[in-house]
C-alpha cells in the first residue's frame, strides 16, 4: 500500500506551510483573539482567494472534489499555527452537510461559502443530551413552529445561517433558517483555547416550508457521517498540535542551559522527549488510517475514527503537558505558543465526544 501523498496533495501542503509561516505566526494569532472580531475577515478572504474554502466540496456542487485525505492535511497544519478561523464550523459541518443532501437551493448556499460570503453554523448538541445527538428536545411542531434550546454551537455569533436539528412527530428532522429570524436568541461565549461557540435558543421560531434539508434515516445518516468527518478533522488538528509540541519542545531544551550545558543533554529529559515523539508519531498513523477509511467510505471508517479520538485525547495532552513541564514557567506564560496547545488538547478532547466516551464506541 501507497502511503505517501501525490503531488497534489503535497502541493497542498506546502501552499498551507507557507501561508501559516508567513501570514499567521503567533503574534498575528493573539491579535486576533484579543479583538472584538472571531477571526479575520482577509484571512477568510484569503482562504476563498486560494480556494480552500471550495476544496472539500463535490464538483456538481461547484467545489474542487478534494477528500478527507486533503481536509486532514489542512487541519494538521491548521493545528501546528493553532489557526482558530471558523473553517471547521462553515466548511466541514455545515458546507459537508449540505453538499451531501438532496437539499434543493444547496448549490446557491456552497457558491456563497466557496466565495466566503456566508457564514453557516450547525448546531446539534444540547446541553442535556450530552453526546447523544440524536434524541432532540428541540422540537418542531405541525405548523413548523420551532422551539429549543442548542448549545456549543461554533461560530454561532457570526453565522448568517443556522442548520439545525430537532424532531417532528418522533421523526428525526434537519432544518436551516436565517439566524436573525424573529424568536433567535444566541449566547455568544469563547472556548478555553480562543474560538467562538454560542447557545442559541428558539421561541416560537416561524420556519419557513422550504426549510427542511433532510429527515428520517436520510436525516441521522447525514449527521452520523458529518459529525465522523468533523472528529477526523480535529483529531488531525490534534496531530499537528503533538508534533509541534516536540519540534518545540526540543528546539527550547537545546538552547536552554542549566549547569552549563543545554538541558537537552540531561537523560531523563531526553525519555520524555523521546515518549512524545512516539505518542506524536503512533498518532500520526492512526490518522492515515483512519483518512483511508473515511475517504474509501468503509464500514469500519467510524470504529477507526472513534479509536483515533480515543488515542488523541489523552496522548495528545500528554504531549501538551509535558512539553509545558520542560518549558518550566514559561510553558505556562501566555506570551508563548506552548501553552496554547496545551488548551487546544483539552478543547479537541471534550468536541465530538471525550476519549472515555469514543474508546466506548470503538469498543461496543
């Protein structure tokens, strides 16, 4: 079996390396989350000029065809810069959803996401139902009346659209509405590690009768597949996180010195580093294979995702942690990057359900 990347994908790599060395270090990042804005509105740009924005998407959709092999390598780069822009919540969830159903007006929406004019949100959890996104509270009656409450919603307070789930008649339903419909109430709050999510409450919402994109059978295959592909890609983010990690983590202990000579030279230290190259490197190939199986859309595709996101999640802030240790005061400094993965760990731990709950899932 083939295991290196063609030249496109290569090519794809090495466009995104360069547009996070050059446009997004560190300082770029914090100026971003220390504004009043979510993320920035040339970067987005700047991913629909490149046409990242399109890449993920079908080409009857108007999209470039890519697969999860390429959305994987865009999040593990995505992970090494800590990149926070909304590409998982517009793009993935929301623009995947779509392109895969049978939604009529389907193809206008994506165009306008390719081009990076529209923001769209997903929401599907709710605060009661833990990881069971399937059992709604947020119903919808037979005069498509909507009411309820979602929570964790990404980018909500930026969305010009929301895609949500609810049940009808004990049928499973998903509708998308504009999200300043009169009765719209979202609760805009940021995550430990930077982004945007909101809680987003319906009162006596009026939808309209074309609202529906999908329901019944067609409606929980489109979420189960949506919500693998968004846990393939943070756990790809959470690849990128570990690896730089150690680079990091290696490059601060070869040039720190204690008893005149770098602490890199010290044993024990090099154990540790050696212990977070290979939970960085077994996580790597987890990754592969898990992006084969979701891209040749097999049936053992979620066992493997759930088993990655079992494994990311803890030796993923086992890497963090013990980089922030060997960093001494400064791993825990806001002023540098090491810190920040540390929080990104615990972020992509607890979205899409926690280690406990997939090594549950891969183990049923």
């Amino acid at each position: 079996m083939n295991l290196n990347y063609n030249e496109e994908q290569v090519m794809l790599r090495e466009q995104i390396q360069k547009f996070c060395e050059s446009d997004y270090d560190f300082y770029k990042r914090e100026e971003i989350v220390k504004s009043s804005d979510d993320f920035d509105p040339n970067v987005w740009k700047l991913f629909a000029d490149q046409g990242w924005l399109s890449m993920s998407f079908s080409e009857e959709s108007g999209g470039l065809g890519f697969g999860p092999i390429e959305l994987s390598i865009l999040f593990e780069e995505f992970g090494k810069s800590l990149v926070i822009e909304p590409y998982l919540a517009t793009v993935v969830l929301s623009g995947s959803l779509l392109d895969k159903s049978s939604y009529p007006n389907k193809n206008n929406l994506i165009e306008k996401i390719c081009n990076g004019e529209m923001h769209i949100s997903f929401a599907y959890a709710e605060a009661s139902k833990s990881y069971d996104y399937f059992s709604c509270e947020t119903s919808l009656d037979s005069k498509n009346i909507l009411n309820g409450t979602k929570t964790l919603v990404l980018n909500g307070a930026n969305s010009n659209k929301l895609i949500v789930t609810c049940s009808t008649d004990n049928e499973y339903k998903i509708v998308i509405l504009d999200s300043d419909t009169k009765g719209v109430s979202i609760n805009s709050f940021s995550t430990v590690d930077g982004q945007s999510c909101a809680e987003v409450s319906f009162e006596n919402v009026q939808l309209n009768d074309d609202s529906t994109i999908a329901f019944g059978d067609e409606a929980i295959d489109l979420v189960k597949n949506i919500i693998n592909l968004g846990t393939l890609c943070i756990c790809a983010e959470a690849v990128g996180c570990m690896q730089s990690c150690y680079t990091k983590t290696l490059e601060y202990t070869k040039g720190r010195e204690q008893f005149g000579q770098p602490i890199s030279s010290f044993q024990v230290l090099q154990h540790r580093m050696v212990d977070m190259y290979i939970e960085s490197e077994l996580a790597k190939s987890l990754l592969i294979k898990a992006s084969l199986e979701v891209n040749n859309n097999s049936d053992e595709m979620y066992k493997h995702v759930s088993a990655l996101k079992s494994y990311v999640g803890k030796s993923g802030k086992f890497s963090a942690q013990e980089a922030v240790q060997l960093h001494g005061g400064m791993g825990v400094s806001e002023e540098m990057m090491i810190g920040h993965y540390l929080k990104k760990m615990i972020t992509i731990d607890a979205l899409f359900g926690n280690s406990d709950h997939h090594l549950q899932k891969f183990s049923s």
